[in-house]
C-alpha cells in the first residue's frame, strides 16, 4: 500500500464522476508525503476564482517521470517548490482548508499526462470508498531461533537491495538447494551467521543464472 500520510489515515470522500479524487485525512499527524519518487512540477496557490484551480487551495503537483501527475490539494502550508526532486516519503507540505475545502483534508488526484483522471485509490492500493487504514511500518531483517524473517513474507520471492530472497511457509530465508515450481535454485548454504548468507547467489526469481 501507497500513502500520502504516516501511519493511520481515514478516506472520507471516494474518487467518481463528480469528485475527482480521494478526500483523505491524516489521522497521526499532517504532514502529507509524496507516495512515489517524482519531479515537483507546480506548488502554488491560485487566487483567482476565474481559474477553476483556485478550489484546490495551496497544491503541490509531483510527475513521476513516467507520464503520470500526482496533484495533493488543500494544504494549510507547502514545503517543495517547483523543481524539486523528491523521494517517496518525502515532506510536501501540511494538510489544511484552503481553497474551496469544508475542513482540513487533502484532496488527492491522479491524471495522465493527457490529463485524464485515473482512479488514485487504484494506485495507493485501497478500495475506492470511505475507510480507515493503517501503514505498515517498513519491513526489516529479524533474526529468529529458526532463521531469518523479514516482515510477514511468506511463499514469496522479495527483491531486498538487489537481491533475491525465497521465504517459505514459516516466513523464514531459505538455505541450501530448494527446487519451486519445478526449478532448483541454489542459496547460501552457511549458518545463518549474517544476513547476507541467506542471499540467492546463482540464480534470478526465474532460476536463470545470473
């Protein structure tokens, strides 16, 4: 899941044909952050009521460089300027009431860069509709009596700084020869001394040799 908040957040109006966005309130704080890694394009605020923007109040516009347009509305304060290179995470400024806003929220939208709008609960991994979610904090390595976890990851491959992981069913990194749908693939076969022991050596997610 995407965010645009820290830790906890409450959707109170969904995307449709007559709202163009998420309606989204931070509920552990109000800094609003960038949920991609992007270009700060616009950071502004128009006045003019003759431009249709000026509802948007103070907004922070972000392009991820692969034609999509991220637009974060209402806000009391905006900490970016137009330029700006961001990370995910990154502070873009405070959730506010400015503009044409019935309480502090931020208005959330996604557009193409043929400036169609495109579902935004579709890209923060929500359902499109009023709810209350959680963040989950960023997974890290643990190391238990039975081996090396990282987060909940069970039955899957994870991609972590550039290498592949396999963790089965008990959500631990595997060791040694371990064949997956019918392919061998071949991990580190030392103890469990460090985590880069449990690292994929030979083979991709695919099994081909790298």
């Amino acid at each position: 899941m995407k965010t645009i908040f820290r830790e906890k957040f409450k959707v109170t109006q969904g995307y449709g044909p007559v709202h163009g966005g998420l309606d989204i309130v931070g509920l552990c704080g109000t800094d609003i952050i960038s949920p991609i890694d992007g270009v700060v394009k616009s950071s502004a605020i128009i006045t003019d009521k003759n431009n249709l923007t000026w509802e948007w109040g103070n907004y922070v516009r972000v392009d991820d460089g692969e034609g999509m347009r991220y637009f974060f509305c209402h806000m009391s304060s905006r900490s970016v300027k137009a330029g700006d290179k961001v990370k995910t995470g990154d502070k873009l400024g405070v959730m506010g009431n400015t503009g044409l806003s019935y309480g502090a929220h931020c208005h959330f939208e996604v557009r193409t860069g043929g400036n169609i709008r495109v579902n935004p609960a579709k890209i923060l991994g929500i359902p499109n509709g009023c709810g209350t979610y959680t963040v989950e904090s960023a997974p890290k390595w643990e190391k238990t009596s039975e081996g090396w976890r990282y987060g909940s990851l069970k039955n899957a491959w994870k991609q972590i700084n550039g290498r592949w992981y396999w963790f089965d069913g008990r959500g631990i990194a595997v060791t040694g020869p371990l064949v997956v749908n019918g392919k061998t693939f071949w991990f580190a076969s030392k103890p469990f001394h460090e985590v880069k022991e449990c690292q994929l050596l030979m083979t991709d997610e695919s099994g081909a040799l790298r």
